[in-house]
C-alpha cells in the first residue's frame, strides 16, 4: 500500500442537499485508489449535542449513503469538523505512515475546510479534489477553492487523475 490515502467525509444520510451531484465521481475516485494500491478512508461525523436533529448516533441519518462505494473497514468517526479529531483515524495515520491525503466530501465550508487546515497545519500533503466535493451553498465552492489553496492545497479534478487509466472515466 501507498502512503497515501482517499478520504471521503461526511458523505451520509443527512447530507441531503446536493452530494447526489458527486456521488458517481467520488465513487470513481473510490476505483482510482483501490485501483492505485491507495487507502480508502471513510468519515462520518456523528452529533452528540442534546437537541441535535442531523448525524445523530445510532440513526439512519448517520450511516454511510447507499450509493457510496465502501471497499474498506477504514470507517472512523468524529464529533468535531475536523477529521484528526477521530482518534482511530489519527492512528489509522501513524500506524500506516500516511503523509499524502486525497480530499472529497460533503460540505466544503465545514468540514472539509476543517480537515484540509489541520492536515496542512500538521505538515501533510493534501490535494482536493475539486469535483467531488459540494456544499449545502454551492456558491461557495470557488472560495473554498481559493482558500484550500492559500493553505498549501492542490487542487486537482478527478479526471486529471483518471488520465491514466481511461476505462475510469
């Protein structure tokens, strides 16, 4: 395996709004890395505040969508934004050595954006793959764009990636 991984975030039940649209390219990105010798991390969040009523534990709403590819048991959850808050998953890192993230998720103004930060910050390679994130304000996707990449981000499309392998796109 690579030292590197695919990190799909928040791609859940209760993200109604708008990941329909990038469904079919995180799923292609899914094959790219499995195809690739690459990890495939799944994150979920889960809220634990009283009078939540999204991501809450043990509900449907909280599980992986239906028509997300799952390829591994590499599923960890966070409370927080930001991903590195998960326990399992900052060990899943150490453990594997990853220093080089893939990016794709569902609110590039949330979590996403959190997440993107703490890798930076922690000095990891992190590249956003700019089709297969979305956001429950589409509008804001060019500035999160712009901002992923004031932090040190690359942004790539997932068919830059696919140009290898033709059969994926």
């Amino acid at each position: 395996m690579q030292k590197k991984a695919l990190v799909i975030i928040d791609i859940q039940n209760d993200i109604t709004k708008n990941y329909k649209d990038i469904i079919d390219n995180i799923n292609k990105s899914i094959d790219w890395a499995v195809e690739n010798n690459i990890h495939v991390v799944y994150i979920r969040h889960e809220n634990l505040s009283p009078g939540t009523r999204t991501f809450k534990t043990d509900t449907r709403g909280a599980e992986l969508v239906p028509d997300l590819k799952i390829v591994s048991e590499n599923v960890f959850t966070k409370y927080k934004g930001n991903a590195l808050t998960s326990e399992g998953f900052a060990d899943f890192i150490r453990i594997n050595e990853i220093d080089d993230f893939y990016i794709t998720g569902a609110d590039a103004v949330a979590c996403v954006k959190s997440t993107c930060y703490n890798l930076r910050k922690s000095n990891y390679g992190v590249s956003v793959l700019s089709d297969c994130i979305t956001s429950y304000d589409k509008k804001k996707i060019d500035d999160m764009v712009d901002y992923y990449e004031s932090k040190g981000c690359k942004i790539i499309c997932l068919n830059d990636l696919l140009i290898q392998d033709p059969e994926l796109v």
